[in-house]
C-alpha cells in the first residue's frame, strides 16, 4: 500500500518542524507548504520589527532559510500564494472592527478560512495530492465513537493549548486535519528538533499576528471625538476610537481621579470612548453573534458550558441561551468577568471539548 501523503504548514518555527519530524518517523510521506500572505502594498514597518510574527514582509531569503529546513527534513517544499483571500477574510475584517469600535482576533479568520481553507486548497489546485493537513498547533482531535462527529480538544499541555483559535474550524476540516503535537509540552517539541540537528529548537515563538504597529494596517486619518464619563460628562479629547481598547489604562492623559481610570466602552455612533474605573470593567452577561458549532449544531437552546472571551481568559462557568433565531447567544456568567470585549471571541467548552463560539457584541 502507497504511504498516506500529508501536506504539513511549514513556518520556519520549530513547531511546524516538529510536526513534520513526527510525521516522517509515522511512516508518512510529508509535503511542507508556506502560505504568503503579505502584501506589497502594505507599508513596511518603521525601524525594527518583528521577523517572527505572523505577517511580516516575505523577504527571499526567509522563504530560502524555509526551502532549506524543508531539504535537511528530506521533504518536498512548496509556497502557496494566499494574498488576495487573506486581504479580503483577515485584513478588511480587522479594519472594519476597529473602525466600528470593537477590537478583533485575525488569528481566528486567519486559521478557519485562509491557514485550514485557501492554503490546502490552492495546493490541491496546484496539482499537489495529499491526504490529510497538519500543523503545529497545540490541539487535539478525537472522533466521536457512538456519533462518528470529530471532536476538537485542547492539548494535553494546558499551557500551550491554542483550540481557542481554531473553534471556528468545521467538521470538513477537522476531518482532514492532524495535530502531532497535542498530546507534547514544548519542551519535548524542542528536544525532537534539537536531535535532528536543527537550529529552529532554540528559535522563539511568535508572538503577535502583525510585525509592525497595528497603525500600519488601519492607517485611518484622525476622527476626533470625546473621552467621556459613564454619566457622560466630557473630561478629554481622543483622535480615533480605534487606538482604544476595553481595559486601556495607559496613555488617557487623566489625572485628579481618586482611583485610576480605565476604557469601560467604545461609542462608534456617537464616537465616544468611555472611561471608569476598574469596578465598571466587570460584567456577568455577554451577547455573542456569527455562531460556529464544532459538531454544526448547537448542543441544546439552553445549556451549561465553560467560556474563554480570549485566549489567555481561565474558562468561566456560564448558562447559554440561543435566541429565537439561532443566530446569536446570551451567555450568563456565575461570577462577573473583566473586561468583556465586543469583536473578541467567545468560546464554549464542554471540559476539553470546543463546543463552538462566536464574537463578543
């Protein structure tokens, strides 16, 4: 029987490494794949930036240092030209937001509809024949034994665990995707690169989605408008609600407040951002729309469930209900929560198991 091909999202960090390494030792037949999401005509960031972010200028001899990991792997290598799709799901979607006073998660967009959806498809198109997709996510997939459904899970190790970025991911993807590394802890990741002689064990992480200040991208002209007081009163002036977000405390300009003053909400329509302090950031009720649910369906109209509204956020208890219509939820919290904020993620969790999410309103 031929071996199974699997295509493996190549970074050039050590845990797309890792994954191909492991894969290799399964018997598989590996094919690594870059996806170029930078485009030209976004400005190159000022001074320094960082290389290892996500988007960043492809530079010739990023892509060569790739193409070299990828020969020293005994893989075959290709790059897949995701620009376009990536500029209208992941780019335009992040300038909308901010415009409209919501802060949001690109990483999310990018992984459901450009890293798991244009990337394996545009290989397909390519002429490119694999089996199955990988990555170096820290995430598992279980199939369900009585439903058949394909469960998505967090990693064994908790504190790499990225399933909050991947809730959108549907059971077509999910069915064609590995993890190799969701039941690992970094450090054994690095321990495999640093014995197959690789210089990637010691190479750091990723950090942010964008190389550059996030103005680069939005280069929206000043929109000035109040810095107010929940009762309305006005205290200041700011140039746009985009440079603020829920929870901002620094760089207000505030003084004489007897307790340190804080973003509690952003007013698009009548361009507003709101301080107050700290007390006002915590709410127990969220309402969240553009629903995905991992098995396609929600588990019941009113149901229990652990919630993430970001990724670093320890998973809060909470009673969801749908609306009437199915197209948005309410979730109900057992203890206030800081910080909620509209454009972020929501994500329902059932223990180790994604049940699904959608974005903060």
């Amino acid at each position: 029987m031929d071996k199974k091909t699997v295509l493996v999202g190549l970074s050039g960090g050590v845990d797309s490494t890792a994954a191909a390494i492991l894969l290799k030792e399964q018997g598989y037949r590996v094919i690594g794949s870059t996806m170029l999401i930078w485009d030209d005509s976004l400005p190159i960031p000022k001074g320094g930036h960082n290389k290892n972010a996500c988007l960043s200028p492809e530079k010739k001899e990023d892509l060569q240092e790739i193409r070299a990991l990828a020969e020293k792997l005994g893989i075959e290598y290709l790059t897949v030209d995701c620009r376009e799709a990536y500029r209208q799901a992941v780019l335009d979607n992040f300038r909308s937001e901010y415009a409209c006073g919501r802060t949001p998660n690109p990483c999310i967009w990018c992984n459901s509809r450009i890293k798991f959806g244009v990337l394996p498809t545009a290989a397909r198109a390519q002429g490119i024949a694999f089996d199955k997709f990988a990555t170096g996510h820290y995430a598992r997939i279980e199939q369900d034994k009585t439903s058949g459904d394909f469960l998505l899970k967090t990693a064994k190790d908790l504190s790499r665990d990225q399933s909050y970025f991947l809730h959108r991911l549907t059971q077509a993807q999910l069915k064609e995707i590995l993890f190799p590394l969701g039941e690992m802890t970094k450090p054994e990741i690095r321990e495999i690169a640093r014995k197959a002689g690789l210089a990637v064990a010691d190479k750091e992480d990723s950090q942010d989605f964008y190389c550059g200040d996030y103005n680069d991208l939005l280069n929206f002209p000043n929109h000035p408008g109040d810095l107010v007081l929940q009762d309305g009163t006005v205290i200041g002036k700011h140039t746009g609600i985009w440079g603020y977000t829920i929870g901002k405390r620094k760089g207000l300009g505030l003084s004489g407040f007897k307790e340190p003053m804080y973003v509690v909400g952003l007013d698009a329509v009548k361009n507003q951002v709101i301080v107050g302090p700290k007390a006002a950031l915590y709410h127990d009720t969220l309402r969240a729309d553009h629903l995905t649910w991992t098995r396609g369906h929600a588990p019941a109209e009113t149901f229990e469930a652990h919630i993430k509204i970001r990724n670093l956020h320890h998973a809060a208890p909470a009673v969801v209900t749908l609306s009437a219509d199915g197209e948005s939820l309410t979730a109900q919290f057992k203890e206030p929560q800081l910080s909620i904020t509209a454009g972020q993620s929501a994500v329902l969790y059932d223990g180790d198991i994604v049940l699904g999410g959608g974005i903060i309103v």
